[in-house]
DNA sequence: CACCTTGCACGTCTTACCTCA
DNA sequence: TATGAGGTAAGACGTGCAAGG
C-alpha cells in the first residue's frame, strides 16, 4: 500500500484519483491551496490470481464443518494473497489477457461504447462463460483437495444470481427486473441484509477497477457484476462505499495536513516574534545599526536554511509587511518568509528557498 | 413546469473479523 | 486454550439532492 500527499489546488476538489491516471502517481499540483493525496495498492502487491472452471461446484461434503470450511478458506486465501511474484489474475473469459500482461496493461471488463461485446445479437447482455466468483460461498473442503494447483478453483461459478437478477429493495428491482434471489435468500435463511464478506480476489479486482474508474455507468457495472458474480447492487455498494472511505481518508490526511501547517506557522510566529525582541534590544543598544540597509530574512523551517537578501536602503524602503506600528522606529525589513505553507508544496517550497 | 428515473453523497445500521484481557 | 468484550472495517440500506429525459 502507498500513501502519497502532496499540496493540490483546492479548486480542484482534491480529486486525487484522476480517471484514467496511475493511482501511483503522487498528483501534485502548485496552483494554490490543497492537498492531494494518493492511496492505492503497490503494484507488487496485487492479487493476482488465475481462475479455472470449478468441476465440484456443488460437492458439498457432509462431514465438513462450516468452520472449518472458513478457516482453511481464509487460510487459503491468505496465502495466495502474499504470493510473490503474484500469479496473474486471470478473470476476463471474455477479455483473455496474456499470463505475463503487466497489471497495469491488464484490461477491466467494461463493455465498448457500442457495447457490442456484452450483448448478442438480439441485443440482450451477453453473459460470459460460466467462470467467475461465486458471492459468499466458501469452498467445500473437497473441492480445496481435489485442486490443489487451482487455488482459485474453489470459487464456485454459479450466475444463477444474476441471471436470476435480485437486486435488494426497489431500485434494484428496477435494475434487474425482478426479486427472486431476495425471496430466494430468504428461503435460504439469508436475510437481505445479511453482510457477506466479499472474497480478497473480488475485493482486490473492484480495487483494480476503481483505479480504472471511480464511477461506474451501467454498462460497467453490469459487467463487473458478471465478472465477479455480483449483483450489480452490489457492485454499485461497493463503490459508493470505497469513494465514501477515500473521501473520509483524503479528510484525514487533509486535517492532518493543516494541522501541521498550523504547527508551523505557530512556530514560525514565535520565531519572528523572537527575532523581532532580538532587534529592538539590538537597536537600542546599537543605534548605528539603523544605517545598515534592511535586509529580507527568509529561512526554510524544515531545513533552517536562512536566506538573506539586501534590499534598499532604509530611507527609501517601505515595508507593508512590517510588524512594527512604527515605521520610523524599526526601518528592518522582517518580510514574510518565502516558505508558507499554504503557497506552494512544502518541496517546491524547500526547492524555492535553496535556490 | 411537473413528473419520473437514475446516480450519487451522506449518514447509519449491521455484521464479520481482530485484538486483548 | 477458550471465551467474551470492545474496536474496527466493510457491506448494505435509507434518504435527499441534482441532472436529465
């Protein structure tokens, strides 16, 4: 996981998700207050992972506990979560990728515009073959065994739950057409709104395709539906769930962010006050000293390099900036410093100051 | 202009999972 | 080692708003 920040325009809502930019790619952007930041997955860090056809979909072994099941499930996927190098992700039937395809190159499944490749020709959407991720379903204990090189195989393809549309309350009804998964989950005794965790694989993918687009249309959604063998309410939840947590963390950096800029310029108006006593006592004791021309002082706070710059003499300076009521009495020239928080990125600020 | 549909943000609820005593 | 409490992350939902037809 990367965390990037940098200072952004506020006008530009710090969207640090750019459509269609590489998440890792710390956005940066010096046109005025802001902070942007990047989070995103490191690349060597991606779930990858092939996915066969499962041949025991429905081999529920009767003497396997559900328990057991979740343990070696979550055991299972822990380890192939820290695969390294990553087995690639192999879950587009429809969009074949090469096994070698770097992941940033590796397609999403979002239907053309024309969106001829996700209907047939009698303009329904076209499902894909049956190779997907079935929803909440941990695989039997037999299908762990009876395919040990497939790690993914235990994922049962079953789009009986899309085909059969569902779709939660109303508007899903609207999406889908009808509510037969919802009557039939409750036959199942699951309630509708029973939260079922979503596999690292599906989690890991809507990942990869929120990088792509933090926005779906429905074209998009419907066939992340199918690819992962989701409802597309689900789908549809799931980004609007991941925009909301990114909102909140880009919050958090941003508090953070001013919080230690407040730091900052409290330490640096302790400082100026500082210098400034330091200079009165300085031209009491040494009256000669006005004769010397003012002088600009400007200092970096991260790096404390301090930057002097002669300006005019004191008899033609006029210095808005001045602290000092009293021109006539305190003819320095104490400027703001050229670093300020709120001007420019702290780098662009430390590059400014050392030039 | 009113009405309807759709998508989204936001707040909240609920549940799975983890940590720790 | 087992267990329950508490915290956290995340899936799901209700509501309101805005845009577009």
């Amino acid at each position: 996981m990367e965390l990037g920040l940098s200072l952004g325009d506020a006008a530009k809502s710090f969207e640090f998700f750019p459509r269609n930019s590489n998440l890792n790619t710390i956005a940066t952007n010096n046109t005025g207050l802001g902070v942007c930041m990047a989070l995103g997955i490191n690349l060597n860090g991606r779930v990858q992972e092939q996915v066969k056809a499962p041949e025991s979909i429905h081999d529920d072994s009767p003497d396997t506990s559900e328990e057991t099941i979740k343990t070696q499930t979550r055991d299972h996927l822990d380890q192939r979560v820290s695969l390294s190098p990553p087995v690639q992700l192999d879950l587009l039937p429809l969009y074949p990728v090469p096994r070698h395809t770097p992941s940033h190159q590796r397609p999403f499944p979002w239907p053309s515009d024309d969106g001829s490749s996700d209907k047939d020709s009698s303009g329904n959407m076209r499902l894909p073959v049956a190779r997907g991720f079935e929803v909440n379903k941990t695989p039997t204990a037999a299908e762990e065994v009876s395919s040990p090189n497939s790690v993914a195989s235990s994922f049962q393809m079953d789009f009986s739950l899309y085909m059969a549309g569902n779709g939660g309350k109303k508007r899903d009804a609207e999406a889908t057409g009808n509510d037969t998964v919802d009557a039939e989950d409750d036959e199942n005794g699951l309630n509708s709104r029973k939260k079922l965790r979503l596999s690292k694989e599906q989690s890991a993918y809507l990942e990869e395709s929120f990088k792509e687009h933090n926005t779906l249309n429905p074209k998009q959604k419907l066939a992340l539906a199918k690819q992962l063998n989701l409802r597309p309410r689900q789908v549809e939840v799931w980004f609007q769930n991941r925009r909301a947590r990114t909102k909140l963390k880009q919050t958090e950096v941003d508090c953070e962010y001013l919080k230690r800029c407040c730091e900052t310029l409290t330490e640096e108006n302790k400082r100026l006050h500082k210098e400034l006593q330091e200079l009165r006592a300085l031209k009491k004791s040494n009256p000669f000293y006005m004769q010397l021309p003012a002088t600009t002082l400007t200092m970096c706070p991260s790096c404390e390099r301090v930057a002097t710059t002669s300006t005019a003499p004191p008899t033609t300076t006029t210095n808005t900036n001045n602290t000092d009521s009293n021109p006539k009495a305190t003819p320095f020239s104490l400027s703001r410093p050229s670093f300020f928080p709120f001007s420019s990125t702290p780098a662009q600020s430390h590059q400014s100051a050392a030039s």
